[in-house]
C-alpha cells in the first residue's frame, strides 16, 4: 500500500475511535444519576456523633473539655493557642488508656490533628504530655 492509503487509513481509525468514545452520536436522551447523600454522622444506634472536636482556645483552655462519640468515632483536636501543646492519653506519662488519641499528638499553633479510631465503649482521659499537671489542658472523651 501506499503512503497516501495508510494515511487515509489510520485517519478512518481515528474518527471511529473517536465517534465511538462520544458516543457514535446516538440521540437518546440519558436520565441524569441523583446526588448521592451522606450518611448521617451518627453510629452505633446510640445517636452519639462518630466526629467531635475539641479546641485549645487562645487562653489556651481545650473547649468542650469533654465529648462524647459513638464508638468507632474520632476526635479532632485544633490548636488556636499561640503556643504547642501535645495531646496525650491518660495516665501520664504511659499515654496508655486511650492510645488512638496519641496520634492527635503534637500540636502548633493553628494546627489540628485527628485521633484514631476509638473503637471501645469507655472514657478516656487526656492531657498536655508537657503539662500534664494544667487541668485547663485535660478533659475526656466518652465512647458509647
């Protein structure tokens, strides 16, 4: 074949390809798909929210100092504080009653994190792991 043929040839492919990715300009009309809705932030049949979030306030004081979720719900702690602070599960220094909630963590200021998932129906303490003893800097979160 020539050059020209081939051309000619591999044009021709291009347009079906084409056509057929489009559609091949069939005229029946398509129902549109409905927006999809979010799943109510509730779990566990208890009406408890899965999310909370719980802020160090610029004077430095977490807000709400306790929350409660659904087990299987995270907690979000925000630091609007203009100093670091580092969120930890009680006791301290073991940080080992609640161990999802260390990987909120280390805070800057402005910055947030989210625990883990806490998946056990009990309560769990937290604080400052650098001021463990500032009761503006310690609460609870109730899974049930």
């Amino acid at each position: 074949m020539t050059r020209s043929v081939w051309m000619a040839v591999g044009a021709a492919a291009i347009v079906a390809v084409t056509a057929a990715a489009c559609g091949g300009g069939s005229s029946s009309p398509t129902t549109p798909t409905p927006p999809t809705t979010a799943p109510p932030a509730t779990g566990g049949g208890g009406g408890n929210p899965l999310t909370a979030t719980i802020t160090i306030g610029s004077n430095g004081t977490v807000s709400p100092s306790s929350v409660t979720i659904a087990p299987g719900g995270r907690v979000t702690f925000v630091n609007s504080h203009n100093q670091p602070h580092d969120m930890s599960s009680d006791p301290h220094p073991e940080h080992t009653q609640c161990p999802e909630i260390n990987l909120a963590g280390f805070l800057t200021p402005g910055q947030s994190r989210t625990t883990g998932n806490l998946n056990t129906v009990r309560t769990c303490g937290f604080h400052d792991h650098n001021l463990p003893d500032n009761t503006n800097l310690q609460g609870r979160i109730i899974i049930q």
